[in-house]
C-alpha cells in the first residue's frame, strides 16, 4: 500500500513561495494501473517525483506499506528508488556511451548483483519486452519505440512494487504507444503502475482507475482506496552502492565514445609529467654516471691503510662574528676547544691480525673485488740493454698518495679476474702471467709506452730512435730479480762508541754492487730468479679509465711473496737490529723521568725521547764505507725494505729496564714494524666502500676496548686510519646533482600542477556534459558518493593516460638527449645520461593520478550535488 498523506510541495522562486502541491491524499493499492490526468503545470509529475523519492515534499507524509518515510535520509531515500521504483521517462533517458543490455544492468549494477546474474536476467527483461535480438547494439542504434521498451526493460529488471511512467508514449506514434501500453497494462497485473500522461483516450482505455488534477489539487478519483495504515513488516530496503571498478568500467566506456578529446587531454596533461620526469631521469643518468666514475675511481684511489694514514680534519667551526662591531666591550674568545682544519698524520700499525681481519671480514663477504698488500721491499731488477749491458732496470714506487704500486716495475692491481676486468692481453701470443716468474709488459689504450720508461726497462737504449716495437720482439724478454743476501755484499764491520756500555760496538754493513759486480750476478746462473715477459696488457675499451697502472713491467703477488720470504729470513734481516749504539747514561734517562708523574702513558713518554738516546745508522755503507748516521724513523723504514722485523727492540727493553715505579710498562708498547707498506682494499663499488669502512669501525671498536681493558691512555696504537680520498669529491658532486634537481622539480613541477587543474576543469566540463545520464543514475538509485565516484573514476582514468604518456615521450625523449650528449662528449664515458628510474615512473605515474584526483574532487562533487530532478530535465 502507497499512500500520500496531505502532500504539500512548494518551490521558492526569488524567495517567494510557489505551491505546486496543496494537500495532496491518495491511496495506491500493490496492484494497480493508475493515470493521472491533467493540464501542463498542475503537479502531475512533481507528485510522480514525489512518490518515485527523486522530489521530496514540503510538508505531509508518504507512507510505504504502513511506514512514514519522514526519517529517511538520502541513502534510505536511493535505496527505495532502486529496489522499490521503475522508471519510464518520456526522453527514454538511456546512457549513451553503454550498449542496450548495459543499460537495462545498470539498477542491477547498484544493486550489488553479481555480473553473470545481472546479465541473464537483464536479456530476460529484454525478451519480456520483445527486443532480446537487439541486447548489443549501441542506443543510438534503436527506434523511439524500441528505446522504450529498453526503458521499460531496465524498470522491471530489479523487480519493483511501482513503475512510474511520466508521459511515456509522448515522442511516439500511434502503433508504437499501443504496443508500449500494451506492455504497461501487461506489467500492471502484477504490480503498481502509475503513468501521468495528457492523453486521455490512451488513460482511458489502458488505465482502470483515472486521477485528475488542477492547480496541485485532486480534483476527480475514479477510484478512491480506502487507506490501510497497519504496517506489513516488509525488510528496510538495502543499501545501494557502485564500486569505484563498475565506475570505471562505465567511465571508461564514455571516455571511449570522445576518443579525440580524451586523448589530446591526456597529452596536454602530461606535459608537466615530462618535465618532472626528464628531470629526474637526467638526475639519475648523472648520478648513475658518478657512480660509475666513482666505481672506476675506486680501482684508482681505493681506501688506503697506509703506516702514515693523512687525515684531513673538517670539525673546525666555520661560523665567524660580525666584523667591527659597536659595542664598547671586549670579546672573549674561547681558544680552548678549537680544532685547526689541519691535516693530521697518524700512524698504522698494520698488524697481522688487521690482515687476517681484511681478508676474513672485508673479501671474503665480497664488499671487496681485491685487496692488494704492499710490502716495503726492494725489488733488485737488472736486465741485458740491447748494447748487451747489464743494467738494473725499473724502479717500484710507493707513496702516501695512493696504496696502488706504481713505477716503471710493480705489482698488478690485484689477482687475475680483477685485472681482467679493465685489462686483455693482445696479440697472438699474449697471455695473462700465472707464475712468479712470469710478467707482462702494460700499454695505454694507444698501445704506446713512454722511451723513457722503455729505456729504463733495458728494451731500448737511449740512443735508439724507433718508433715502433713488434709484440713478437718483447714477449720473452728476459731479466733476473735477486734476493738482499744475493745483493748486497757484507763489508767489514765498523766499530762505533756505545756510551752507556762504555765500549765500542761494530755496526754491521752491507754495499750495492759495482756495475761489474752486478754483470757477473747476472751471468751466474746459480743466483737470481729469472724473469720473462709472456703477454703484452692493455686497458679494455670500456674501462672507465684510459689507464689504471702505470705503463711497464707488472708482476704478480706471488713474486712478493717470494722476495719478501726470502729477504725476510735473509742475514741482513737478522743483522739490522744491532745497527744502533746508546747515546746517553742510565743516570741521564733517570733524570728525565724523574719528574714524570704516574700513570703517564709509556708510548708517549718516550716516542721523543729515541732519537736523543741512540743513534742509527744506515744498512747500507757509503762508498767509503763510513757508516752514515739516520733517524729512527728512516732507520725502520730502511731495514723493513731489507727485510727486517723490528719486534721488541733491545732498545725499548733498555728504557723498560730503568721505568720507575708507576709508569706503565711496555706491554702495549708494540713497536712491530710490517712487512706492509700499505694495504689497498678496492670496494666494488659505493655500497661495498661503505660496508668496509663499517667493518673497520668494527674492528677498531674492538681494538680501542682492549686498550682501554688495558688499563691503558690516549688512543690506541691498534686503531687503523683509512684514507679515502675520492669519496668526498664524489659526495661532492652528488650533493649538487641532487640540489639541482630539487630545484628544476620544483619549477617543472609548476606544470603538472597546473596540467592536474586543467583536467579538473575539463572533468567539470565532463559533469556539465554528463548532467542528464547523472539524473538517470539518481533515479535508477544510485547515492551521491557514487555520482562523484563515477567522476573520480573518469580523472583516474585520465591521469593514468596522461602519467603512461608522459613516461612514455620521456623515454623517447631519452634516444636524442643520450645520442647528442655522447655525440658532443665522446670520450667522456657519459653513457645513458637522459635514463629514468622504472620506480620513479611508477611514482611519478602515482603521483599524477593523485594530483589528477584531487584536482577532480570539485566537480566530482558538483556532480554528487546535483538536484536529480533538473538534471533529468536537462537537454
């Protein structure tokens, strides 16, 4: 039972009421076929609105199957449109864009009825009405007749209790009317039809009960129902709703329908898209190319463990006053803490424990492709001139600079792979050297050599003038390498004061070779590892590098582990530790640490005072044979590159012997001079460098804490300084990359803010084209939210065009920028400079969907809000 209960609707009109409806009472039965008569003007399709929820009154009550529709809110109101109300306009009021069966679907759709359902049961409406053939052809396609029996269709696919037909034979013929009649009088057996029509004739003969109405009154009722208030209990009619995929679906098929405009929107909007991601994607191609120069840079400058590490120190405070300032007061200073932007030299000791941890800790997990160990040693290289002169030839260089062996003679950067990785041997009989005794001859990428370089090499003399050197003519070049015993010859030993004895003491001295001298080593095949080019190196073309060692003779690791083995256990080794006398008294060193107050560190206490008590000399005699006078420090260095070890010195047990009570002792005192030079670990790349840089943290962590457990002061002479040389160059300059970017975001990101809000106002343009189809939705049921879903849904859709578009040109984009960058700088190495991160287009994709999104909230909204009765009026 559907009964109105003194009805009354009014209109305001310049804030003037306009009563349209004036206390309004009629009773519907379930089943019924009722026309409503009357002239233009009079209320018949207000009441219509009224009743079908898509109007609501002014004052009175519509009351459904006993129940007061006074408290419905605007879901309930949706809700009862949808499960309860058939529609059938005059207009047809089908969408567009969406084929018949979609149409007749739709109240289905808002429903939540699953889609194989929705589609059987809306081809079986369209059988009822005669037009099952026609279920895929496009609206625009039908008659006026056949689109409203499409109409009719899609107002009984949801089973309702009314339909509501509002002049539905208005737009067509006389055979067409009957034969729509004819299915509104089949329909009306089974429930509630209620049509507002001016034909009389036609409400005469379908209809069997006629409402007239003037001026929004009841002015005749053919058949008045006796009103029934008892409520049946019948369920609250479930809510309606459109899930953001069916409006995608549906926003989707009439974007289709204007595919120009859609696409040409879609281009405009990805303009700021671009530039946002050419932005990027040259930041990444720069900062990719840093990294490589970064990664080949480390092969050059890797992080260096050196006995005297340099330290650059950047905590000093960089801040300054106002200069001259008015104030009649003086400034103090504070000087107590300052730090000097100094570099600091600190001392390694490279430990064979610190070794053992490179090798276990550092390569072994692979944050290292090599790690090369440089022992102080002097290699005694001599070859045949071409004149047939015995020369010694090549010369290794090490320095504070860089832990890489350098010099017209020194080792390979690394074992076999890693050089592999920048170097091929050419030529036919070049090969890679495997033996101790095997080396290769090292060229640039020009396959040239310095005559310099060459002639010290013994290849060719000074003399010769040529301009070329056949591969053959080089691989199997002989020479020989010789231990320190081999070497040096033993001179006489001289006799030297020792002080604190009081007695002379003989320094042990050995001399180099007189050219003669050295011929005949040569020639004596008993002495001398012999040596031969086999291979000829040259850096590989995409190296990042045009070189990475110096041009000459490399030699393998295997070779130093020869030499320093056989130097090390030599007797020059075992000589050098008495090549010192003692200068001063016991009673003169007493003196000294008398004032010395307790618990002052021993290192300190006596690293200044070793040159002041003994003398040093030389290993190596002059040519007279007069023992030459050196600092310690030239003295350990000298005897390390002999082969010596300095462990626990005599004269370190000589200062331990007269400590007075209360100085700590020497325990700690590790004067262990290493057979290494330098350590040089090559990262394998950014990631690797900062990995070993943690894991020597870690290591000294530990070494601190057991100087400390110790009972020791000051720093520990265990903790290891690494020199990194590179690293602040490169963050350097990827702090700049990354601050150009921001900026050139920000200004290109201008763009895509505005692209975003022109495709607010084109969606808005969209809402204004869409007005009619956003009424039919309304009275087929569906809530405000899903209106506005369904323009949320047509800006996804278009900021994803846009999004993919502008990645797309962006790539494209990327051809021409990398081909005439590298057209311009062709020796730079610069590669894929204008290269986009895939996850920065998938965020940029992303981010231009939200922009597009937000931008689409007003109209989306604008839509939500629309009455559903004028925008069914719009045309």
């Amino acid at each position: 039972m559907l009964q109105l209960k003194n009805i009354v609707k009014d209109y305001y009109v310049d804030k003037r009421p306009l009563h349209v409806l004036k206390d309004v009472s009629l009773s519907f039965p379930k089943q019924q076929f009722a026309s409503i008569l009357g002239p233009s003007g009079c209320g018949k399709t207000t009441m219509l609105n009224i009743i079908g929820g898509l109007d609501h009154y002014t004052d009175g009550d519509l009351v459904i199957d006993g129940k007061s529709t006074k408290d419905f809110n605007d879901e309930d109101w949706d809700a009862y449109r949808n499960r309860r109300i058939g529609f059938v306009f005059q207009s047809y009021n089908l969408i567009s864009h969406l084929n018949v069966v979609e149409n007749v679907e739709m109240a289905m759709q808002l429903a939540g009825v699953s889609a194989s359902e929705r589609h059987e049961r809306a081809l079986q409406a369209l059988k009822e009405v005669g037009l099952e053939s026609e279920s895929h052809k496009r609206v625009n396609q039908l008659s006026g007749g056949q689109m409203q029996r499409v109409a009719i269709a899609r107002s009984l696919v949801n089973n309702p209790d009314i339909i509501l037909a509002d002049e539905p034979t208005g737009a067509l013929d006389t055979k067409t009317s009957r034969l729509v009649m004819d299915i509104l009088r089949e329909i009306s057996k089974s429930r509630l039809v209620i049509m507002v029509t001016h034909n009389e004739k036609i409400a005469k003969e379908y209809s069997n009960r006629i409402i007239r109405m003037l001026d929004g009154v009841i002015t005749d009722d053919s058949k008045p129902e006796i009103e029934n208030e008892v409520a049946t209990g019948k369920e609250k009619n479930k809510r309606t709703s459109m899930s953001f995929y069916s409006a995608l679906k549906s926003s989707w098929k009439n974007i289709r329908t204007k595919k120009g405009r859609t696409i040409m929107t879609s281009v405009a909007a990805s303009f700021g898209i671009i530039g946002v991601a050419l932005v990027l994607s040259v930041s990444n191609g720069f900062q990719n190319y840093v990294n490589r120069v970064e990664s080949g840079t480390l092969s050059v400058y890797p992080l260096g463990i050196y006995t005297n590490a340099m330290i650059i120190n950047t905590s000093f405070d960089r801040s300054t006053p106002n200069p001259f300032p008015s104030d009649e007061e003086v400034i103090v200073k504070d000087d107590t803490n300052q730090v000097s932007p100094a570099i600091t030299i600190k001392r390694n000791i490279i430990t064979t424990d610190l070794i053992n941890y490179i090798d276990s800790d550092i390569l072994d997990p692979g944050y290292a492709s090599s790690v090369i160990k440089n022992y102080q040693v002097d290699f005694h290289l001599t070859t045949e001139d071409p004149d047939g002169d015995v020369i010694a030839a090549g010369n290794t260089s090490l320095s504070d600079l860089s832990a890489v062996p350098a010099g017209s003679f020194h080792e390979l950067l690394g074992d076999e792979n890693f050089v592999r990785e920048y170097y091929e041997p050419i030529g036919n009989e070049s090969r890679y050297p495997t033996a101790k005794n095997e080396v290769v001859l090292i060229i640039d990428k020009y396959n040239q050599i310095n005559k310099s370089t060459l002639v010290k090499l013994g290849i060719i003399s000074e003399e010769q003038d040529l301009e070329k050197i056949d591969f053959t003519d080089l691989i199997g070049k002989k020479y020989k390498v010789f231990t320190n015993d081999e070497y040096y010859a033993k001179k006489d030993s001289v006799s030297a004061s020792d002080t604190y004895t009081g007695q002379n003491k003989e320094i042990t001295q050995y001399g180099a070779p007189t050219s003669t001298q050295l011929a005949t080593l040569y020639n004596d095949d008993s002495s001398g590892l012999d040596l031969s080019i086999v291979g000829i190196l040259r850096i590989r073309e995409d190296a990042p590098y045009s070189n990475l060692m110096d041009n000459g003779i490399g030699y393998t690791s295997a070779l130093s582990d020869y030499i320093f083995a056989e130097n090390s256990s030599s007797q020059i080794a075992q000589d050098l530790a008495y090549n010192y006398t003692i200068d001063k008294t016991q009673a003169e060193f007493q003196a000294i640490v008398s004032s010395i107050p307790e618990g002052i560190n021993a290192q300190t206490f006596l690293t200044p005072l070793v040159d002041q008590f003994f003398t040093f000399y030389s290993p190596i005699a002059e040519a007279d044979g007069v023992p030459t006078k050196i600092k310690f420090t030239n003295y350990l260095n000298e005897g390390t590159e002999l082969g010596a070890t300095f462990t626990n010195h005599y004269f370190l047990n000589w200062f331990e012997e007269f400590l007075p009570t209360g100085l700590t002792d020497l325990t700690y005192l590790d004067m262990t001079y290493s057979p290494y030079y330098s350590v040089a670990v090559f990262p394998k790349d950014s990631k690797g460098k900062d990995a070993i840089k943690d894991a020597i943290d870690r290591y000294n962590l530990v070494k601190d804490q057991e100087w400390l457990d110790a009972s020791q002061t000051g720093d520990s002479p265990y903790h290891v300084y690494y020199t990194d040389l590179i690293s602040s160059v490169t963050a350097t300059i990827g702090t700049l990359i990354n601050v150009v970017s921001i900026v050139l975001i920000i200004f290109s990101s201008i763009s895509l803010v505005v692209s975003s809000v022109m495709i607010g106002i084109l969606t808005y343009t969209s809402v204004i084209e869409r007005t009619k189809e956003i009424g039919v939705l309304r009275a087929l049921g569906a809530r405000k939210k899903d209106v506005g879903r369904l323009f949320e849904a047509e800006t996804f859709i278009i900021g994803i065009f846009a999004g993919l578009i502008g990645i797309g040109i962006t790539y494209l984009f990327a051809f021409p920028i990398n081909a005439i960058l590298n057209s311009l700088y062709a020796d730079a190495g610069l590669g894929a400079i204008a290269s986009l991160n895939p996850l920065h287009a998938l965020i940029l994709v992303g981010l231009n969907i939200l922009l597009t999104m937000a931008c689409g909230i007003i109209p989306s909204r604008a839509a939500a809000r629309k009455d559903p009765v004028v925008a069914l009026r719009t045309e």
